[in-house]
C-alpha cells in the first residue's frame, strides 16, 4: 500500500512538474515580447520574472523531490 501511495504521489509531482516547466517557457516568450516592444511595460516585465523564478524555486523543489537523495 505505501508503494501506491509514493507512486501516485510521485506522477502528481511529475504532472506538475511538466505544468510549472511549461508556464515557465510560456513567460520566457512573454518577456521577451515584452522587452522588444517599444512601450515595454518595465513594471509588467518585472512581476514576470519575479513570477518565473517563484516557478524556477518549485521546480527545484519538485525535481529533489522526485529525484531520492543518494548518500556515498
């Protein structure tokens, strides 16, 4: 039973894991349009980033999750 439990587990944390990568692309294309265009809106361009390295922290954290911590 507990086996199920960590592999259920563990494909939620892929399932997200793939969303938050995709998000995180998503605002990479946002940013730059944003830069390249004349009236970039710097304070918008700024809550984007701050948004993508929230994403970048969660998906560190879901990878050392996902991934088992090997001790030589």
């Amino acid at each position: 039973m507990a086996g199920e439990f960590e592999d259920n587990g563990t494909a939620e944390f892929v399932e997200e894991l793939a969303r938050l990568r995709q998000e995180h692309r998503d605002l990479d294309g946002a940013i730059d349009a944003l830069e390249l265009s004349v009236a970039g809106d710097q304070l918008q361009i700024q809550r984007l980033k701050r948004r993508k390295l929230g994403l970048r922290d969660r998906i560190s954290y879901l990878e050392d999750q996902i991934t088992p911590d090997i001790i030589a």
